[in-house]
C-alpha cells in the first residue's frame, strides 16, 4: 500500500543528520559530526558493579515503575545535586526522562500548538529544531553575541511575535559554544519574565566547563537559580547524564514548576509509561554507595576535554583555514567555524565524505539561511590520534576548495 | 506565570489512570488495576550475570547507539524470534522502542493528523486511546464478540468514515482478552487490505497463550504473517520484552515495512534519539549467550498465570459476582467483568479504594460510554495471597451495592 503520512512527519523524513549518521557507520569514517562523549572515560568496572548489585538486590528493579521516574535518584538530584548549582527544587518538581531530548520532546507536546511563536538561540540545538518543527511550531530565531542573546533583539522580537516559549542552553550553547555573561543572563530572564515567555533552558553541556575556578555556579548561575521562583517560575530546566555519565543510561530530566512537570509526567506515561527504571537505579546506586565520585569524574572529563579542544584550536592554524573564523569556548563539546566565503558546507560534507571524514553542516543549526558558511566539529569523542588525522582530512578537503577559488 | 498548556494537553490532564497510580502507592492498597508482570518470576541471576558482562565487555555498550536500536538484538528478533512466528522481516524492518506504548504513540505521530479517523476495538487498550487522543484523532469503535471484530460492522464503518489505521490486538485485546479466531482473522486483514485502511497489530499479549498446544502460530497467526506481504504491507506488527522478560528493560519493537519503520525511526530520533542500547545489549546476552531459554521461561509464566486466572474465577463465583458475566480468556493479563445492573466502576472504584483494593474502571478501555459497567482485573502480578485477599476486598466492596439495590 502507498503509506499516507502525517503532514509534520515529512519534517522527518528530510533530516540530512540521518543520512549522515548512515554514511558514519559504513566503516572507516572519522566522526567529527556528533554529540558523543569519550567511551574510555566511562566509570566501567563501577558501572557493572553497581548493575550486578542493583539486580540481585531486588526484584523491583525490574518492574515498571512510576512515569516520573525512580523516586530515590530524582531526590538525589535535587538534594544533592541541583542544590549545589543554587537550583532549589523538590523531589517531585524532578521528571526523569530518555534523556533531555526526551525532555524537549514531551515540553513541546504539552506546551506548543501549531503555529505557536517559539524564540531561539541563532544558531541553536539541531534536537530543539527537529522538536519544534515536528510541533509545527513557528521558529524565530533571536540574535546573539559572544556575550549571549542580544537583549534589545529578544525585546523587540517578544513585542512583535508574542512566542510562548524561549529555548535556549545559556552555558555552552549547542553549536555555538557561548556562555552567556552574569549580565545578560538577568537582561534574558527578566524579559521573559516580564511578558511571561517560558524559558525552556538545557544545562546538559554546562558541567563541561573546562577553566571553571568557582565551583559555587555564582559566576555563571543557571536563569532556573536567578529566577529562584519555586513554583509557578518561568524557567524549565533541562539536564542530563549523558556526558557526564554515559549516554546509553538515557537518563535525563526536566526540573521546574509542579504544574509543569505533572502535564509533561503525564505525557510521558502516554508517550512511553516510564523510561527505564533499572537504569536510573543502577545510575542512583553509582551515585550514592559507590566510590564514584561525580565532581571529580566531571573535573577529570574537563581535563582530557580541554586538552582535545586544544588540539583542535592548534590544528586550525593551518593554512587550509586561514580565512575561517572561530570562537575559542570555554567548554562543551564543539568549536562552530566559519567556512571562507563561497565555501558551502553541504558541498564540503560530500568532499570530506569521500575522504573519510564527517562534520555537522550548520544548516541543522539554524532556523534561517544563515548557517550555510558554518561547520560544527566535535572534539570530545574522537581521541588524539583520531583528531589529528580527522583534521588532516578536514583540511585537504577545505584546501582544495580554496586553492581552487 | 500561568501556563498556557497546549491544546490537547488537557487530555492528559483529564487522565484517572493518573489517580489511580497515585492511590495505589500510597501504602497498603492491592492493584489489580495495572499491567504487571509478577516480578517474583523475573530471570534475576541471569540477567545480573548479563548485565555485568555486557559492560565489563565494551565500553560501546554505554556510548550513544542509533535511532533503530542495537543491530544484533534486531537481527535476533527477525531471524530468531518472529520467523518462528511466521512474521518474515528483514533485521531493518524492526525498530526497538522504549516498549511497545512507544511504538503506538511513535506510529501515532507520523501517520495521524488531528481529525483522522482511527478505529479500534470496543473495549481498547487504554495506552491506544491516549495516544490517539494525544494526536487528536477521531476514535471509531468497532463492535466485536467473541470471535473478534465483527466483520460487518468493520466494513460499514470503512466505508463511512474512510479511516487511516486500524488499532487491535487480535491475540488477547487489552482489557477482553479475546483471541481472535482464524476465519475473523483473515476477514479482517481483507477488509482492511482492500480498502488500504493500515493495520497497527499489538502482539505483546500474544505469548501470554496458556493452553497452545500448537507452537507454529498456524491456529492463530498474526494478521501480520497471515498477509505476508514483505514490503508495502497493510500491518505493522508491535510486541514487546516486557511481559515476557521484564519491563524495567523497557524494550519493545515496530515490525514492518522499511519504509513505514525508516520513518518512525526518525520520529523516535527525534523525539529520544534512542532507547537504552544498554538494556538492548543486556537483552541480547540474554537470550544469545545465557542458559535462558525465552520458550520455556514463558512455559513457565503461562503455568503460573494460569493458575491465577483460574483462582481468581473460583472467587468470582461468590455471591456478590452473581450478577456480573465475563468470558474466561485463554491468555493474557486480564478479566474484563460485568457489573451488576446499576453499578458504575467509577462510584465502585471509590468504594474499592477505602477497602483497600484498587482495579480499572471500564471508561478507561472505552471510546463510547459503554464502559462505566465494566471493570478490568489483572491476574498476572498478585500472588496468590494477594488475590485471594484483594478479591474478598472487592466482592464486599461489590456486595455493598448489591446487597442495598
């Protein structure tokens, strides 16, 4: 039969990020296109200590459990660990999802209609894109600066559309790399504030911080800890484990307003009943009777993380990228580089494809035509030897569009 | 603030399973309203043994995985499990969700908009009609009996209303526990392959089988293997470890087409990026590389289920029952009761709760108002000491009404 699909399901079925995804996993291809964190950082011989006990212990481990999520680890995220970054919040303001994509996901289904105003970084996170289009959201993208988003801008652009929702990720912006100054972070919250945007606000990456001195967060708190509203705040804040942890736990959570994470609990009991409840024990039990110690594994990650970024930074000095352009972050997993004029990146990605190596093409990042002339490279999965070559071919495949021109 | 939820949010909200849940954790309540498995039979030993393997083994088994999920536990299910079944697939034709709710509500997403009509059983699934409501579909039930849809009915109702999709779960529907027979089978599939309406076959019941005699599946085949028809088929085939296995691993699988599972794979990238390719890989060993054998664990759950269902008959032979009828199924999880003329499962369900039992009030399995006179037991979780008691709670519970009319 001819399948007759839903009209967003062709926002879909267009995605470039899975033809990519398919061309990495043909073999000898270095990845310089995803999200993925380190494999020989994870805490393995912990990791299966902790799933053998978890098991064995009970066997509640492995019956459903509740669409929020196993109760025990969301009161150590918000005892423990939440508390720590000024963001004060029960228990039960805590939903544990498949990961913050999930998070995203089960927002944009409880909160936006078609046709709804939504505001985001530019450029911004390819899952909030696919999310919202998937919502049928109008996406207006807002503009920025090293310093984050400008706040004239987001006024004059909350005047003029009347969004609903503002997403952003204010420390290290996915692709960008940007962490928002102390200063506009209060100019974004407060205008937010004032006109009653919901601030969706992903910290997944914000623990990547590689020169942070303060641990206290002050420097850099969360909107979620400057609003410090309780309930009924403007800011929903998203979170994960996956870099810090390990992505194949698919632990991830929302952390906001009762009101807010019952309607997203209950969509998420619609949507999948609950995520898996053995891993977020086996995740607890790492966390509160192991010897893992999760500061100093994220100091660790911080560690070898810088150490690739700064390969990466010294690898761009070549001749090959002479007239790209780069903001040198301070943490995260991306550097965002701008190609030489005339250079595009969809032409690049095939040229560097048949050389064996792939990158994001900015255009997955952005909600207008802007991204065209922007790469994004990852630096935290691939290891030294893997970056050094990765970027070898990245160059040959620049040079020989320059070289032409 | 004052959210601004979506509009369809509000189905959500509106849920009672929602207040049923919250109920039955508070303390000392007996369920016999959910979905679960007895966990007294989970196969712990082996799968904590599987567990700790699997992570010591490779470090990938925490890394990030794709969309469609971990390609061996694919392969698995195409060549070792469903083939079995007569349902012949390649490994890319299946996608592994986080449990088969996940791939309604993924299947929901890309092939309905909101006004479609979608048909279903009368009594449905409660996790089927959530998520069509969720997509705003208009629910049709189709009248059956207890051979299965009724044929007529089905037809009529094609023609009025030109549906998209066709919800069922032809081997032990959730609540009724009816087990199609082989002749409305194969009126079904026709009428459905005639008209291209799309058939959505949830099979996680279906192993659930105490008294098969007959492992090939010749006497009640899928409607899947009954067509048969590789690609461009009118069914996609749902089933699910969670009732077989255990529901913690929250693993589940779509079955069909490429083209219809390309598709829901880039929904579920969207909406998770993946189901934990851990619990996947837990799974594999399992059922690959462990003394567990999947059939004969499931011999074992089908004699005990058995056991139960015929206990929880015997107590519904008391006096309070004598005015309610059901149809003793040959499987699944379930017993779908009348209630006495005049009784409503929702005033019964309040009743049930201060006594300290809880079960499903109809309404919940029911597009039309035809449910308030049902009630949906389950037999599989409570022990026999827990049965025995949570049934004299609802025959007093039952009485009281009975014996005041």
């Amino acid at each position: 039969m001819k399948y007759d699909f839903s009209a967003r399901a062709h926002t879909l079925m267009s995605s470039p990020l899975l033809s990519i995804r398919t061309q990495t996993r043909r073999g000898s291809v270095i990845s310089l296109a995803e999200e993925l964190p380190a494999e020989e950082l994870f805490p393995l011989p912990l990791l299966a200590e902790a799933a053998s006990t978890v098991i064995s212990a009970d066997a509640q481990a492995l019956q459903y459990g509740d669409p929020e999520g196993y109760g025990p680890l969301r009161e150590w995220l918000a005892d423990d660990w939440l508390k720590g970054k000024g963001v004060h919040i029960p228990g039960d303001g805590v939903l544990l999802t498949t990961g913050s994509q999930q998070a995203v996901d089960l927002l944009s289904r409880v909160y936006i209609d078609p046709g709804d105003r939504v505001l985001v970084e530019n450029p911004t996170s390819p899952g909030f894109l696919q999310a919202l289009r998937m919502q049928g959201a109008v996406i207006i993208p807002v503009q920025g600066d090293r310093e984050g988003l400008l706040p004239e801008d987001l006024r004059e652009k909350i005047v003029r559309h009347r969004p609903k929702v503002l997403f952003a990720a204010p420390s290290f912006t996915n692709p960008s790399g940007i962490l928002w100054s102390l200063k506009r972070r209060k100019e974004v919250l407060e205008a937010c504030v004032s006109h009653d945007v919901l601030i969706v606000e992903d910290d997944s990456y914000g623990d990547l911080h590689f020169k942070r001195q303060d641990r206290s967060g002050s420097k850099y708190p969360s909107l979620y800890a400057l609003e410090d509203a309780g309930e009924d705040g403007h800011v929903l804040y998203i979170g994960s484990f996956s870099k810090t942890v390990a992505p194949a736990l698919r632990t991830g959570w929302a952390a906001g307003s009762r009101e807010l994470i019952g309607v997203m609990a209950a969509a998420k009991g619609m949507a999948d009943w609950q995520s898996s409840s053995l891993n977020q024990r086996l995740l607890y039990h790492l966390l509160h009777a192991s010897p893992f110690n999760l500061r100093e594994h994220i100091a660790l990650l911080n560690r070898e993380y810088g150490t690739r970024l700064k390969l990466m930074a010294e690898l761009l000095k070549r001749a090959a990228w002479k007239d790209s352009t780069y903001d040198l972050p301070a943490g995260g997993m991306f550097l965002w580089v701008s190609l030489p004029e005339g250079l595009d990146a969809g032409i690049l990605l095939k040229n560097a494809l048949r050389k064996g190596v792939v990158f994001l093409p900015g255009p997955l990042c952005t909600a207008d035509d802007s991204g065209s002339r922007y790469i994004r490279l990852n630096f935290s999965h691939p290891g030294r030897d893997e970056l050094l070559l990765g970027m070898n071919l990245m160059s040959e495949a620049v040079s020989e569009f320059t070289a032409r021109s």
